[in-house]
C-alpha cells in the first residue's frame, strides 16, 4: 500500500480550465459570427427602405378607372354647344362679363343635394344672332355692367334641390308626362326680369305664339314636381329667354331706358325640338317629334 502514489487534483482543474476557455472562445466567435450577421441584415434592410423610397418617387401615380372618371360627367352635353356659340358673337364694345359675381342661392345648400331645372334651349340660327346682337347694341350706352348667359333658354320650372338618387326616377316620370311633339314659338318684345331675391335683373325677349304649348309642358312638370314634393311653377309664367343680367334691382331703370325699342321689329319662328333637364353637372334630354 505504501507503494500507492498520492496525486493531487491540480491536473484536473487545469483540463478544466482549458476546456471553459475552448468553450469561451467558441462563444466569442458564434457571437461574433452573429453580430456579422446581424449587421448585414440591417444593412440590407436599410438598403431595401432606400430603394423603396427612391422607387417610390419615381413611380407615377396609378390612373384613375374610367367608370370613376364618368361618374360626374355631364350627359348629352353636345346640345348645349349651339348655346355657347352665340356668347361668342358678342360685340366687344358691350359692357358685358362673363364673371358671375353676386350670385345668391335660391335654397340653403346640404351636402348631396343637387339644383335642378327644366328647360328648352334655344334654336341658335342667324335670325337668334341678329337679335341678341341687336340688344348689346342698344344697351351698350346703359351706365350698368351687363354679364352674359352661358344658356340661352326657356325656364320650364323652378330651380329645386333634389337627391342624387332621384335623377333618374324623375327623369324617367318627366319622359312620361311631357308631350311629346315639337312645336314653334316667336318673341313679341323685350322685358326686364327681377330674381324672386332682388339679387339680379335679367334681360330677356317675351315669347309671344307658343304659349299654349309651353304652358301644357309646365302643366306637366308641376304634376311631376308635385309628386316628388317640390316647388311648382309660377301660377301665370312669363316664358322669355334672358341674354344677360347685372347685379341688383334694376327693372324700373332699365325699363325707362327700352322704352323706345322695347317691340321687336323683325318677326321669325323657332322651333322647340328638345326639353332638358339639368341637375348640377348632368343633362338629360326629352326629344320632341
């Protein structure tokens, strides 16, 4: 037994300690390794956000559908062309504008509602011309500020605030109770109108033959207008096609100023081959036979 030598642990601590330290640099480097990794990953995600932004700027904006584009648009509005012809045939020594300051609304706005009027436009022809230029002629020396009318035309109804979802329902009842048949009419003489606001004169030419068949269409459209619970017409209209206006109640002045050429001297008929009804942007039409 005395023969036994005695070792000590000191030589298994130090197999120990070199296994921790192999241990702790395999920790270090996957660590390392990691941080390597880790930064090349934010490097690239860095990139990708730069050239996104980048990508983005350069990117032109995705064009609006077509179905969206026409949802507002204006139907039929070819037949108001004639119309814009005739403000063009305006002579350049008239005091007239085509700003349209001072406009007042006849009824208070809400969000979705949309005026609407009915009317027949006017034939644009020579004899129609020859009219309108006469009256800038001779009101030409009036110490006012005429503005011209971009439609020319025969109120057929009040101006009235309907729902977008009624356009078609009281287009389609209109189509169904207004005559059908076309008609002539001729002016008799020039008359001043005043808004129901006093806000603005008109200028306008009195229909003279025709007024039957105008009234029966008015008839018409206050029994639909009734059915929709919306204002009706005039009890006694005056139809007329206005040519231009100014701001305020100017009737008793510019009366005293016509009185000498009020009657119109050249007699000519026009026909009424279409009634429209506008509401806001869109146009529907009635063609008479």
């Amino acid at each position: 037994m005395s023969g036994l030598v005695s070792y000590s642990d000191s030589e298994n601590e130090s197999a120990d300690e070199m296994q921790n330290e192999k241990l702790e640099t395999n920790t270090k480097k996957i660590d390392v390794q990691s941080n390597i990794v880790n930064t090349k990953k934010k490097r690239k995600i860095i990139d990708l956000k730069t050239n996104l932004s980048q990508n983005c700027n350069k990117i032109a904006p995705l064009p609006v559908p077509i179905s969206i584009q026409k949802m507002f648009s204006s139907q039929n509005i070819d037949i108001m062309s004639s119309s814009i012809k005739l403000v063009t045939n305006l002579s350049t020594t008239s005091r007239l504008n085509k700003k349209l300051p001072g406009k007042v609304r006849t009824f208070e706005h809400f969000e979705g509602n949309w005026p609407t009027y009915v009317f027949t436009p006017l034939t644009i022809n020579s004899n129609t011309i020859s009219l309108y230029n006469y009256l800038v002629h001779n009101f030409k020396d009036l110490s006012l500020t005429f503005f011209q009318l971009d439609e020319c035309h025969i109120s057929l109804s009040r101006t009235v605030p309907i729902r977008h979802y009624w356009m078609e329902p009281l287009y389609s009842k209109l189509k169904d109770c207004i005559p059908l048949h076309s008609f002539t009419y001729s002016f008799l003489n020039i008359k001043v109108y005043v808004n129901d606001e006093k806000t603005r004169t008109f200028i306008g030419v009195e229909i003279n033959s025709g007024y039957s068949k105008l009234k029966e269409i008015t008839d018409s459209v206050d029994k639909v207008f009734k059915e929709f619970g919306l204002d009706i017409y005039y009890k006694e209209p005056s139809f007329h096609v206005s040519f231009a206006w100014c701001l305020g109640d100017k009737k008793t002045e510019i009366e005293k100023y016509i009185d000498s050429f009020s009657q119109l001297k050249d007699q000519f008929s026009i026909l009424a081959s279409k009634v429209c009804m506008k509401c806001g942007n869109k146009l529907f039409q009635i063609c008479l036979q």
